[in-house]
C-alpha cells in the first residue's frame, strides 16, 4: 500500500522553533469553543504539550529519510507495540518522524511499518500532525535489515543521500539529523556517517569461563541512528549482503564491509531507543526537557 501526504508549499516559512500552544482558560478560540469540548477529555488534549518544530522542505531537496517502524516491540511488551506509545503527547513514531520533518533537505520520508498495521499507523503518527514533507509507507520485513531494505526500496534514484533512523528513538532531534548529513555531504571520500558516542563504561571480553580480556576502551563506540549514506553505496552495500546471506545490527555494518567510509558523528547520550519500560522514563524525562527548552 502506498500513501503519500504533505504537501510542499511551506518552504520559507521561517527557521524559528514553533511552539503551539493551546490555554483552555485563556485562548479565546476555546472561549468560544462549544461547551462540549471542554469536557476532561478535550482539556487533557488541548493542554498536552504539543510544541512542534515546524516543517521544511528545500526546492531541491537530496536526501530521503527511512524510518524503521517495523518491528514487534517483544521486549517492550506492550499490546499495540511501542510506536504508537503517547509520550509527552505524541506517538514515538510522531516525534522521530517530526525531526525528520523539519530538516529541509529531506524530501521524503519513508516509514516501514508491518503491512497490516500501516493503515493505523498513518492514522494515529501521521494524518493528524502538519507533516510538510510527504510521507510513503513501505511493508517491514522480519529482520530489521529486510525492512531497512525495503523502505530503501521505495526512494527514487534521484535522491542522492539517504538517512535511515530507528523510530524508536523519539529524542533525535533536526539539528542531529543535519550535522549527520553535513558529515557525509561535506566529506568526498566519505560513504556515510552514523551517529554515536565514545564507550565510558570499561568493556569486558566474556567468555564461559568468565573474563578473558579488558579492550582498550578509547577505540569504542556505541553506534545508535541516524545513520546517512550516499544512496548508490547504501544500495549496493545491502544488494551484496543479500545475495551473500550477511545480516548485520545495523545499515553501516553492510556499507563497512564493501569496503565504504563511514563516518562517526558525536550525537548527546541521550539519543536513546526505547526498548524495554525501563526506557520510558528517560525518554519521557528526556522529551520532558526537550519540550520546555523550545517553549
Ligand atoms: N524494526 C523494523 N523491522 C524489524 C525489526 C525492527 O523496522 N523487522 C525497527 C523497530 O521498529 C525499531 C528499530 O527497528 O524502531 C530498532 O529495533 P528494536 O528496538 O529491536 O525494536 P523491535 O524489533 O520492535 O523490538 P524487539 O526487538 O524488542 O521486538
Ligand atoms: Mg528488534
């Protein structure tokens, strides 16, 4: 199924963060709002905190986004899944899919859902948000790799980069996803670029019998998403672990084993992916802050 939204008639309209927000008791449309909707429900929604980094979309934009929905959520383990989940009063999907939004060079944004949720998905993360940038859902696969490569599917050749991002991590934010774009379009020589940071806790080589070693921990990192390549190298990068049989954690690992140049860019700790409840609360705290540095 294949469903484009967003229009692009909002270039221009301004850098600034846009904050909108709705005062039940002194907003004069709700005032004049009839009387049911100011019901319990109708409050709870227009308080919620629904700041919002305004759209943008560039004349000539170069990159389309791939956000990886597509999985079941087993160790979050909530019916219905984690996308969907209302953090600080957007889905997950909602805020990642914004971030990307509000980068002017993305002109597409892809999102890779399991096939009988799209239509639910579209519905609750995307129809009832000003998306600019018009958004195409893919079909997920069973392994992160497979839905990767599928949403890869659906960009048009003509884009010349393309980011894909877990959307289960709801903290990215315009300016993470613009300095990971800027890192591969401002490096020749260079594949791509992921988003992480430097190791800080002292890692372990653990075996059966216990510790067999201490790595020097100055040459890890923790790689998370976005993560940005040149389109060609992308495709070829997962066209060769294909027809080879490799299935990597991640989209660089396939680019690093043909011998590409990724770059690593330094992104906030806090860039994290939700994956167990335990996560919720950082998140929740993390958007929390988030929210109250743009109002
Ligand atoms: N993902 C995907 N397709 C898959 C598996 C994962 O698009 N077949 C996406 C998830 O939706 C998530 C991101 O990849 O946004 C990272 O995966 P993970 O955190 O493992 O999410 P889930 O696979 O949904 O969770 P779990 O492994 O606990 O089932
Ligand atoms: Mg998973």
């Amino acid at each position: 199924m294949t469903r484009i939204e967003g229009s692009r008639d909002k270039e221009g309209a301004g850098q600034g963060v846009v904050t909108r927000r709705l005062d039940p008791i002194h907003g004069p449309s709700v005032l004049a709002a009839p009387e049911f909707l100011l019901d319990k429900e109708s409050l709870d929604l227009l308080t919620a905190p629904v700041a919002a980094i305004r759209g943008k979309l560039s004349h000539n934009p170069h990159t389309a986004a791939v956000i990886l929905a597509g999985g079941t959520g087993e160790r979050f383990g909530r019916i219905g899944g984690k996308q969907t989940l209302e953090l600080q009063g957007k889905p997950v999907l909602t805020w990642s899919a914004e971030a990307f939004d509000a980068v002017s060079d993305v002109g597409l944004i892809v999102i890779v859902a399991p096939e009988e949720r799209m239509d639910e998905y579209c519905r609750e993360a995307i129809d009832g948000f000003p998306f600019v940038t018009p958004v195409l859902m893919a079909p997920a696969g069973v392994l992160r790799q497979e839905s990767s490569f599928s949403g890869i599917s659906r960009v048009p050749s003509t884009y010349e980069f393309i980011a894909i991002h877990d959307a289960a991590r709801p903290l990215v934010t315009p300016e993470l996803i613009g300095h990971t774009l800027s890192a591969v379009r401002g490096n020749l020589d260079a594949d791509g670029a992921v988003v992480g940071y430097p190791a800080i806790d002292t890692l372990k080589i653990v075996s059966d019998e216990g510790i067999i070693g201490t790595p020097d921990r100055s040459a890890f990192w923790v790689a998370q998403t976005p993560q940005a390549f040149r389109s060609d190298v992308l495709r070829e990068a997962h066209a060769t672990a294909l027809a080879e049989g490799f299935v990597g954690t991640d989209d660089s690992s396939l680019v690093e084993r043909i011998g590409g140049r990724v770059l690593l860019v330094q992104g906030p700790r806090n860039n994290i992916k939700i994956t167990v409840p335990e996560d919720r609360l950082a998140i929740e705290a993390g958007l929390g802050m988030w929210l109250q540095e743009r109002v």
